[in-house]
C-alpha cells in the first residue's frame, strides 16, 4: 500500500517551535535569519539555508530537514507475512490501524481501528483470520473511531494503558505482555503525544515489528500534545534502542525501519 509521508519539513520544524516554546521572533533571532525569511520557511518555501540555520535553534538535524525539504528521500515498500496496514480517510487526513496474525493458526491481534473497520474486517474474512485481542496506541478519536463495531463483530477485548482508559476497553500497566499463538507483544510507554501513548514490539514474525501510534512517523513523530519532552525522550528509551531492522508501523504515513529513522528523521537522526 502506497501511504505518503505524513509530514512536510514545515510540519517538523512547527513541532519543534511548539514543542520548545519558542516565538517566531525568538526563532528568527537564534538562528540568525530574518524574520520575513522566516516566516516564507515557515509558511512552507523550503530554503535550504534557512533549514540549516533554524535546525541547530530547534535542535533538529540539518541534514535530515535539508532532505526531507529536498523531498529527497521516499518511503521504502516493506512486507511482512503476518502484518498488513489499512489507511483510511478521517477527515482532510488518513489514519492507519494494524492487523498481525500468526501465518500458521491464523489467530490474530488488531490495532486500532482508524476511521473505519471494514477493510480489516474483510481481511480477516479472506484470510480466516480469527482475532484474539484489540491493543489501542493511544484513544485520539481518530485511531479509535470504529472501535464498538469492531469488538461487536469479532467478540475480541479491547485493551489500552492504564494510563489514558477508555470505555469499553479493559486497562494494563505498561511494560504487559500478551500472547497470541506463537506471537508475543510487548507494551512499551511512548507517552508524550498522549498520556497513555503505547507502542507494542512484535516478536514471533519473520523480522521484529513494532506498532507505534503516533509516537513516530516516518521522518517525524506525531509531536508533543501532552509532553514534547517526554515524547522525545520515550521514543529514544523506548523505540531507538530496538534492533535497527525493526519495521515501525506508525499511527500517520507509511512504514518505516528504525535504521531509517536514525538515518534521516530530524527529531532523531
């Protein structure tokens, strides 16, 4: 599936500007740029040295944001046997939600709905597919939306951190584990863009996976509604010491791999 990046590099650079509290004139002033040269960059006209002159004052990587303005990098295709994405439209946007299931018993584990379940539950139908478990990354309306109608027509439980519970979903502390047939999910806290903001590493697949939310995104992360800090800090705790062939399947945007991520997200490379 065909997913286009979530965010631009004016979207990077305005997380980053909310996210340490800074002030367009402030801004401007730290990194040295004009304030009408600002505001065009800001505004979306990609310059390349006021990307390299902003980057150091928003603590971001120069050269990630110069090539994520460049546009020039894409998103990699990546498949694996057990795992399939579904993006559906919310809104002016889409949202993805998550389907893993063990090849062999065909029991499987969904996560999130997005705004509409109807695809995933016509996967299950084609492949056999009976779910076990539903595991939420976070409750935003959008991740969540079909939720009711999900669990009505598999009985499967719903299950979100204590942290940020939800109506018909029963609670776990982080750290939990879960077991569906030869598949074992791990909870990680990557709070920051939620309270309760969980990511879920999936071990018992042909390469390691890991669910995110909105924790991460390709070339981004879905930024710090609750805590930039803390969004930052538990994505590097939490996401950036897992193995680097690990396959991030974020909330927005398309797959990803953690060397990746290292490579060319400007909160993180």
């Amino acid at each position: 599936m065909a997913v286009s990046i979530e965010d631009n590099f004016d979207d990077v650079v305005g997380k980053a500007q909310r996210g340490l509290g800074l002030s367009d004139s402030q801004l401007a002033d730290r990194a040295g740029v004009g304030r009408e040269a600002w505001a065009a960059f800001k505004g979306g006209a990609f310059d390349e040295t006021v990307a390299r002159a902003v980057a150091p004052a928003l603590e971001l990587n120069a050269d990630a944001l110069v090539a994520l303005g460049r546009k020039s990098w894409g998103a990699r295709e990546l498949a694996v046997p057990g795992l399939a994405m579904f993006n559906t439209p919310y809104h002016d946007m889409t949202v993805n939600a998550y389907l893993v299931w063990d090849t062999e018993t065909k029991k499987g584990i969904a996560f999130d709905t997005g705004a509409d379940a109807s695809p995933m539950l016509e996967r299950m139908r084609q492949e056999g597919i009976a779910l076990e478990l539903i595991l939420l990354t976070h409750t935003h309306g959008d991740h969540v939306l079909d939720l009711d109608r999900l669990m009505e027509k598999t009985h499967a439980p719903a299950m979100v951190c204590e942290l940020e519970p939800m109506a018909g979903a029963n609670t776990f502390t982080p750290g939990a584990s879960f077991k569906v047939a030869g598949l074992t999910i791990t909870s990680r806290l990557t709070c920051g863009h939620s309270k309760g903001g969980t990511s879920y590493v999936i071990s018992g697949l042909e390469r390691p996976v890991v669910i995110v939310g909105d924790a991460l995104f390709a070339g981004s992360m879905g930024g710090g509604m609750v805590s930039y800090a803390d969004a930052l800090r538990t994505n590097r705790e939490q996401l950036f010491t897992l193995p680097d062939d690990t396959v991030i399947c974020p909330g927005h945007g398309p797959l990803t791999t953690l060397r990746d991520e290292k490579n060319r997200n400007p909160f993180f490379a």
